[in-house]
C-alpha cells in the first residue's frame, strides 16, 4: 500500500504541535480531522479496492478464522470459526467517544496493516511454565474518526482492541461488546445481581435464551459452542471500568459497564461499604496525552478458545494481551502463607490464650518456620478499622516483624482498602519502616474507573517499597500482574472461606474454577482444610469450619489451583497433629516450570502434572462420584531415568470418613502406569523426585 512521503508527515506533525502552544484544543482537533482528511486524499484512489473489507484473518496453525465486514456499511462486524464451525457470527465491536465527527458505522478505513509476531516471553513471576510462547497474526484497521481496532489471532483465540489517537480530554460515552451466536448454546454463568460485588459467583448452568436483558454476569464466563470452549474476559484493563455481560433477545450477550461514579460515602457504622450517591452517564474519563501513534489504549476483549477442555488449563492469553512490565521485579518472592482468619485463630496444645496477640503470632511464625513456609498473615484485627496504624493493644508489629525475620517468615499485613486509601502513602512508608513483606487490601467489591485506578496506583506505590500486594475483595485478574508483578495474586474466586456460612464449595464447583476463573490469573482460593466431610455429613460451622471433599482433594488443590502466594487456611495446631499432609502441601511449589494436563473435563475431573526443577508434582481431583482412572507416566521423558513416587490417596474409607487418607512410596519410571481411585469428593497427588541412582 502507498504511503504519504516522510517529509509530508513531518511537516504535518511540526504543525501540529506548532497549533498546540497557542490554539484551542477544539481547534487542534479540527486540525487532526484536517490532517486524517489529508491523509485519505493522499492515498488516492488507487487504493480504495485493496482497504474495502471484508477483512480476512488467521491464526498461526489456520484453524480459527476471523471475518471483519466492510465497516462503512453496518459497523464493525465480525465472525469467528474453528476448525470451519462458527463460534461468534455477526459480532459488534464499537465505541463512542464524546465529541466524535464521525461513529464507526459513518467512517472508512484509510489503512490496514498486519503484523505477524512468534516469539518466546518468560514472566518475571511464572505461573503455568517458565516460558510461554507468544504466536499470533494480527491485523490492525484505522478509521478517518481518529479510532484504530486491532484483532489477533492466536490458536489459543482472539483479542481485540480500540485505540485513538485523539489528545486532550477523553470521555467515553459506551462501548459496545455485543456478541452473537448461531445457536441456542450452554454456558456457564457466574450471575451477579450489583455492580457492588466482590465477584465471588458459582457459575450456573444456562442456555442463551434462559438469560434476559435484566441478567447481567462478572467475567470471565465459559460459552459452550457445539463443544468448542469459549471463554470470554478482558486484560489491559486500565483507567477503564470492567467488563459485564447481559442476556440480550437474540441468543446472545452484550456489554454492561459501571458508569463514573461522581459521588459517593461509606455507608453509615461502615468501615468498607461505600454508597454510590450518584453516577455519570459516561464510562470513563480521562486525559490522553501522548506523543506515540497510540494515544489512548482501551482494554483487550478476550476470546480463550479451546477444542478440548483440558486446554484452557493452559491458555496464557489474559498474559499474553496485558501491559509489558513497569518495575525491576527482581525482589518478588512467591510462596506459601499461614493464614489465621479462616480457622478463627483456633490454636491448641499450647499453654497461652489464643486470639489476635502478639504470642499468638509468634506461634504462627514458629509453625511457618518449621514447614519453611515464607509468609505469615495478619488479618483482620491487628488494627482499629478507623486507621490502619492504630494498632490494638495486644499487637506489637514491630515485634512480631523482627521475630519472623529471626525465623526467616514475612509478615504480610491485611487493611480495608478505603481506610488505607485515608493515609496510604504515610501508612505504607510505616509499613516499610517496619518491614512488612506485603499487604492484603479487602472489600473494594467495585471495577468502576476509579477503583480500577486505585488497584493500579496501590501496585505502584507498594512496588516503590517492595510491598508485595494480595487483593481480596476484588475483581478477577485482568492484566495487572504482568506491569505489577508484585500484585502477585488476587481473590474474586469463591473459595473455601464459603464453608463457613454456605454448603455450595462442592467437588464440582473445585472443578469448574480451574477452567475459567484460573484461565483469567492467579485465585486465592485458600485451600488446605484439615478437618473434611463427605456431604451428608458436612456442618457449617463459621469459627470450626471443615471441606465438603476429602483430605486427599484438599491436597491436590495445591498442585492443581495456581496462586504464586498460597494460603494455608487451617490452624497450625492442626497441621502440626497431621504432619504427613502438612509435610507434602509445604513441598508443593507455587510456581511452576512446566505443566501438563494429562486428562481434564470441566465439572468432572482433572489430572495435571506439574514441573518444579527435577520435581513432578501430579495433582487429581474428582467429582462428587466415585472414580478410577489409570494414570501415564510418560510425560517424565523418553529415557529410563527413575523417580521415587511419594503419594496420598483417599484411604479405604474416605467415602463415609473424608478425612481418611493413605500414604504409598514407590520406584516409577516413564513407562509405569498408575491405577488411581477417587472416592466421592476425592482426590490424589504425588511427588515424584529423581532416584539417588538416577543419571
């Protein structure tokens, strides 16, 4: 395609930014309309046929297809196939910014370009594997209205993406994600009824017709598509609010957005909930000033495809499609936390009175240290919820910090995000004073702009003092890991803190999570209960809580669920009674070299083997059925080296006594095949570390 000569667009740029020093901005904008205007001209009409869509793109193997129409004559428009089967026909990708001349349906494309990029990427906190391949095709269309899409195209699915090279003040009015389907599809969807949500959803078994305009969803959510997975989330996701799905009339989905929140108040004898008193009717705002092509970039909307289930366990694109890293990251240390809340600080056998104190603490770092567990948390107590730094009587940080560091265990410290949020920078400068390893920030339960701004000035304020950062209460990941890998997990998962008031953390629901919430970043599920019923005889009890799965499927949570920092959420005095469970989950790594599914199926099972050094570790979890599987070896190599295989299964009776357990050692090789049963709720999981005699 023919471009305008260099001298041209230097000279148009020169004057541009001549205009910027004493012309208005509306001027300047009419001056960029003018400049768009003379580059249409300049490109002639030679080339009209080659940009006049439809636009045809592949992925790097061929076997996803995606067709964007003409926009000038409906819109944006898009249709995706696998494999020759429609998964989204007739799609619509389109935003509207105040002020805009021109919206998508009126504008014309002056300029296409394609980009092919295969390249390996190594993330500074690995999650899945050390290294993950980036291959994709991409193809990028600018309008005459200021406004560029780009689409790319991965084997694993598709991302897209807005951007405008418009200045000054930006307010988006909407966006549209409206996504259409050819059939009456199931899907699994993690309904909310509120924007105040702390986006901890089961995910409800439902077909497209069966949602309403009314019924809106958090992502990510799974589209089951003639059964091809489709799992659909964002990243990017910055100084814009989250994405939400609604039902719509026609078999699909559409976008839902909080607005700008204008005014709002804690809620009165709150310390966390805030009132919304009043919303814009706008989106988001916001200034773009930038000297790139670039000026603005809005988040990428993710399409995870998957031709078996077992592939999402390892989809990377919500990596893959996030903000390039912002710190030296060199100091990030994953690992494992003991965790208090959970268990109610329920300690025994000791000859002090537990509760949130200093000694008790202590006894937390003792226990960590034991294990070689890296963390231990404070949670919610060891403060006065008016300020993070009025500190109850019966807790010296300061102490319990020096303690640990004694014992070699961090101390990470939990705050209500709001009351940080009143004296953050002084409170996070004491915190460093002290020698905090990190903190946990709870109850935001929003993704409007602003909160979605203040989760990314709180990573860039605690990485300036090596603070790592857990986010509960929160959204699900949705890019901020890769620019903030201190950030280093988050929750927005129903996890097992729901046994204490619920009985809906069913083996099916473990079984769900890892395929969709997982597939978007790190959960803080906190696992690790030590005290497990089968689910007639299981009682919600908030401060004694139990699983409703086996000891064996709390296990394997471990192998099986990612989160570079892992709970254990059971009380010390309990693992220190079950010391061969306590043993294996603090051998267990929270980040991984390399992973391999071996056998999954959403809601049903999932057998995965996981690499750390020259240690496997194989994590099996089951449904609410009893099951037997037989397992492969294979994927330890071609060679005859030798491993010795530590196991616990479900013992004889797991399926009336979850708790029980039984313990095996035994030489494997590659070619050895394993015979596994799985009590109801059940589990397995193994390590497997190279013999003495092995080369």
């Amino acid at each position: 395609m023919k471009t305008l000569p260099f001298q041209l667009l230097i000279k148009i740029r020169i004057a541009s930014g001549l205009a910027a020093g004493f012309v208005s901005r509306s001027v300047i904008r009419f001056a960029n309309f003018l400049v768009f205007g003379l580059l249409l001209s300049a490109i002639g009409a030679a080339n009209a046929a080659e940009l006049k869509g439809p636009y045809i793109l592949t992925s790097p193997s061929g076997e996803l297809r995606l067709t964007v129409s003409d926009p000038a004559e409906k819109g944006v428009r898009y249709s995706l196939t696998v494999s020759g089967k429609s998964v989204l026909k007739e799609s619509v990708a389109d935003i509207v910014l105040q002020g805009m001349t021109l919206y998508l349906s009126e504008s014309k494309v002056f300029d296409t370009k394609r980009l092919t990029v295969n390249r390996e990427q190594q993330p500074h906190v690995q999650q899945k594997s050390k290294r993950v391949q980036e291959h994709y095709n991409q193809l990028t269309l600018r309008f005459d209205n200021q406004l560029a899409l780009t689409f790319r195209l991965f084997d694993q699915g598709m991302g897209y993406r807005f951007t405008t090279e418009q200045d000054g003040l930006l307010v988006v009015n909407s966006e549209t994600v409206s996504l259409n389907f050819d059939g009456d599809h199931r899907l699994l969807f993690p309904e909310e009824t509120s924007f105040i949500s702390h986006n901890e959803r089961l995910y409800l078994p439902k077909r497209l017709s069966e949602i309403g305009a009314e019924q809106f969803a958090s992502l990510p959510l799974l589209v089951n598509v003639d059964d091809i997975k489709l799992v659909i989330t964002e990243t990017g996701l910055r100084d814009y609010p989250g994405l939400w799905l609604e039902g719509s009339d026609k078999q699909g989905l559409n976008a839902r957005f909080p607005t700008v929140v204008l005014k709002s108040e804690l809620k009165q004898d709150s310390d966390r909930n805030e009132h919304i008193i009043q919303r814009a009717d706008y989106i988001a705002s916001r200034e773009a000033i930038s000297t790139s092509p670039a000026s603005a970039l809005f988040p990428w909307r993710v399409f995870a495809i998957a031709q078996n289930d077992a592939d999402l366990l390892t989809n990377e694109l919500s990596y893959l499609l996030a903000d390039e890293l912002a710190i030296d990251a060199s100091w990030v240390k994953p690992g494992q936390v003991a965790w208090d809340w959970w268990n109610a600080n329920n300690i025994f056998d000791v000859d002090f009175k537990a509760g949130i104190n200093t000694q008790t603490y202590k006894y937390y770092i003792d226990f960590a240290a034991k294990y070689g567990i890296e963390y231990i948390v404070l949670d919610e107590g060891w403060h006065h919820l008016d300020s993070v730094l009025n500190v109850v009587d019966e807790i010296d940080v300061e102490e319990i910090i020096a303690y640990g560091k004694s014992k070699k265990v961090d101390v990470i410290l939990w705050v209500i995000w709001k009351t940080l949020d009143n004296e953050l920078e002084v409170a996070l400068d004491r915190f460093e004073q002290w020698g905090a390893a990190g903190i946990k920030v709870d109850f935001m339960q929003r993704d409007d702009q602003a909160m979605v701004n203040y989760y990314w000035k709180i990573a860039k304020l605690a990485a300036q003092r090596k603070l790592l950062v857990d986010f509960h209460g929160s959204y699900k990941p949705a890019g901020l890991r890769r620019a903030y890998p201190n950030v280093i997990t988050r929750e927005g998962v129903r996890g097992l803190e729901h046994n204490k008031w619920a009985d809906y953390i069913t083996a099916e629901h473990n079984l769900t999570l890892p395929f969709i919430r997982q597939l978007a970043g790190p959960m803080d599920y906190t696992p690790g209960a030590m005290v497990n019923a089968q689910p007639e005889n299981f009682d919600i009890n908030f401060n004694r809580p139990m699983s409703k799965t086996t000891r064996a499927h709390q296990l394997a949570m471990y192998v099986v669920f990612e989160s570079p920092l892992q709970m254990l959420a059971d009380t010390p005095s309990h693992y220190l009674r079950e010391h061969e469970s306590t043993e294996f989950i603090t051998s267990v790594a929270t980040v991984w070299d390399e992973t391999q599914v071996l056998s999954a199926k959403i809601s049903d099972h999932i057998i995965i083997a996981r690499r750390s050094g020259k240690h496997w570790f194989i994590g099996v979890m089951g449904n609410s059925k009893a099951r037997e599987f037989s397992l492969d070896l294979s994927f330890l190599g071609s060679d005859n080296a030798q491993y010795q295989m530590y196991s616990i299964a479900d013992g004889a009776n797991a399926h009336r006594y979850a708790s029980d357990y039984s313990v095996k050692s035994e030489a494997v090789t590659a070619q050895s095949q394993i015979k596994i049963q799985l009590a109801p709720s059940g589990g397995w999981v193994a390590r497997l570390s190279p013999a003495l005699n092995s080369k």
